[in-house]
C-alpha cells in the first residue's frame, strides 16, 4: 500500500469538500475501457495517470460513474450511509484504506478512513475532523458479514482500534486472494498495475501529505479514492480467477475463511 504519511506537510492546495465523480465496476466493451481510460489517465484534479493494460488483459470491471464522498462531518456521513449500506446488502465487500500523518517518527491517529462499494460509491472520511467514529459507521466496521479488503488491512484495524476504540470485523488481505488465485502477490501499487491494468500515484509528495488537513486537495481525494476503488477492483479480479460467476459469500466461505482478520505481513509497494 505505502500510503503511510512520513512528515508533516502543510502545502496542500485548499478545495471545497465537495462529491467528486470517478468510474468503478465491470468492463463493457472497448467504449468502457475508453472511458476509464479518459477519467484516469491524466494528471488533472480527480483524473488519474496513464493506464496501460498490463500483459494485455481487459479491465476487469466496467466503470460507471459515481460519486466520492468527501465526509468532514457526522451529518454528511448519515446522509451518504443508507446508500452505504444499500450497497453492503447487495453485496457483501467493501474496499478499505487508512490513511495518517507522522510525525518526527510518532504516527498520529488515522485521519482518513476510505470505504468503497461494489457499485463504485466511494466515501473518503475525515476522522480527524469528526474526531470520533458515529455509531453507524462503528456498526458497518464492526460488522462481521461485511468483508473489508485491501493490502494490510488488519494494520489498518489495528490501527483504528488503538485511535477510536472500534473493533473492525471480517478483513481480508489481497495478498492472500493472489495466492488463492495462483498469482504472484505483491503491494497495491503492483497488484494494481499487473491485474488491473491500472496505475497509482505513490509519489512521497502525496503520500507524506498532510491528510489532517480540514480541506485535502484534488490530488489527494483523488489518491486516496483511487487506492480504494483498486483494492475492490482486485477482490473482484482476484475472485473470478478463483472461482469465476461465484457469489462473494460462496468465494470468502470456500476460499477465503481461513484468511480472514489473519496478518499477512507488512504492506509493500
């Protein structure tokens, strides 16, 4: 993952904390790929790099456009949670990322808490704003049917259980599904490029950035929306090399039980 915050930097650009518009899903035909192609591959705010196929596969999802919720406070949480929780009913896996500040070598309470929904919703939360975890999203957390994926995500738990007391239920590391899937498993930056076809800024500057800050700025909602939205993208890459047209509760209870809250190891890029 290697989106650990190593100084404190307060340069970032100030933005409104608006709903920023990205693509997420399966691909549909070469107009799909277009597509994706179009929203993530430039440098401009909330579009990202150049994406070039990796080994010559397919995007394996199509991209429909939704929206990132940037959630600097609890009432805009609550208004973005029934769709949140909509989305967890209709299918039972969330991508998740943490994102945090360091300073002078003392890591300091998660700021931001990423979550990402099969349909492509994503929700960016500003923990350092809200200071605490609202009940609902403490209960989506800590819900053991929903299963929350990613690259070291069992730091990332730990991590929220040290800062905000909630215990986070059923994660699932990729690295793990690579090797279920017979593929060599790697960070997320990796994973991403070789599977997904897809390429993440990990650059210092946005990874050192300063995600306390009230207001982030394009580039860094587009980092931390895009790291998510790739950590979903593998589990669904990932479970249909495993066991292709299988429900997610029939991939994670045939093939997956034993790694779930298991540590696999620290994050790589």
């Amino acid at each position: 993952m290697s989106r650990r915050n190593q100084g404190n930097n307060n340069s970032n650009p100030s933005v409104a904390t608006t709903a920023a518009t990205v693509a997420i899903g399966a691909a549909v035909g070469y107009g799909a790929y277009k597509l994706f192609e179009s929203m993530f591959g430039s440098n401009e705010p909330h579009q990202n790099q150049s994406n070039t196929v990796a080994q010559q596969q397919s995007p394996p999802y199509s991209f429909l456009q939704k929206d990132i919720f940037v959630i600097d406070a609890v009432e805009k949480f609550r208004y973005s949670f029934k769709q949140l929780k909509l989305h967890c009913e209709e299918y039972n896996v969330l991508g998740f990322d943490c994102e945090w500040v360091s300073r002078w070598g003392s890591r300091q309470p998660v700021a931001l808490l990423q979550l990402s929904t099969h349909r492509g919703m994503c929700v960016l939360i500003q923990l350092s704003q809200l200071r605490h975890i609202p009940s609902e999203l403490k209960s989506l957390l800590e819900d053991v049917s929903i299963v929350k994926v990613g690259v070291a995500p069992y730091t990332d738990a730990n991590f929220l259980y040290k800062d905000y007391g909630v215990h986070v239920a059923s994660t699932l590391d990729l690295r793990f599904m690579a090797h279920a899937a017979r593929h060599p498993p790697g960070g997320l930056e990796k994973m991403s490029e070789d599977y997904l076809g897809l390429s993440l800024d990990k650059s210092a500057s946005l990874q050192c950035s300063d995600w306390e800050a009230a207001n982030l700025s394009s580039d860094q909602i587009e980092y931390a929306a895009k790291d998510v939205h790739a950590a979903f993208g593998l589990f669904k890459y990932f479970a249909d090399q495993i066991a292709p047209g299988r429900s997610s509760n029939d991939i994670i209870s045939n093939y997956c039980l034993e790694y779930i809250d298991k540590n696999y190891g620290p994050p790589m890029n």
